[in-house]
C-alpha cells in the first residue's frame, strides 16, 4: 500500500510550480559586519584531533566569502592549514596570541576563551 504524503516535508524538501516566471534565490544576501562589530572569540582545542591542538576563532558574523578571505589571511600569517566553516576559522597548531594581535590590529574586538 502507497504511503500518502501530506506534507512538504515528506516530498524531500521539493516545493513544485507552474509558475514560468518564478526565479527561486537559494541564497539569502547576508552582510558582513565591520570589524569594529564583530566579537570573536579565539579558543585552543584538541579533542577529536590526534592529540594536535588546533586554534579556533568563533563568532563571526557576515558571508561565507568573507570568512574564507579572513582564514586564508590568517593562514598565511601562521604559515600552517587550515579551514572556516559554519562561522569558524580553524587553524592548525597553537596560534591563539599571534591570531589575536592580527586580528585586534585589524580592528576586530578578540576575547581569550579557555586556558
């Protein structure tokens, strides 16, 4: 027996239109705050990492773009790899004071959370 859907949620997410002219933006327009807006916070993690610390920065508020262009600078001032995602930029290796002089030179306001 057919299970009966009676939901958008059961079509999988699909939403079906017969609408020729309908132009569906999959992307909200989200604005990256100033630097002088911004709090971050930079933390020494790790868990889940082999026993390697890793150097995180949370908090960051505005584009995806402009998280990737902030982690590559940062990368680049450490000299190590790295990652952003989900509104955070992972660093490789124990950077945590180096990244918050950077960061606060560049006007973002930098809080030291954990040891």
């Amino acid at each position: 027996m057919a299970k009966k859907t009676n939901s958008f949620e059961d079509l999988g997410g699909f939403v079906f239109s017969t609408n020729e002219d309908f132009e569906f933006d999959t992307q909200e327009a989200v604005e990256t705050l100033a630097p002088k807006d911004q709090r971050l916070e930079a933390h020494l993690d790790k868990k889940n990492r082999g026993g390697k610390i890793a150097t995180i920065i949370k908090g960051f508020e505005g584009n995806e773009e402009d998280l990737k262009t902030l982690a590559k600078k940062l990368k680049t001032l450490c000299g190590v790899g790295g990652s952003a995602k989900d509104g955070d930029i992972i660093i490789q290796g124990n950077f945590r004071d180096k990244i918050m002089e950077y960061l606060t030179k560049e006007g973002y306001k930098v809080k030291r959370v954990g040891g």
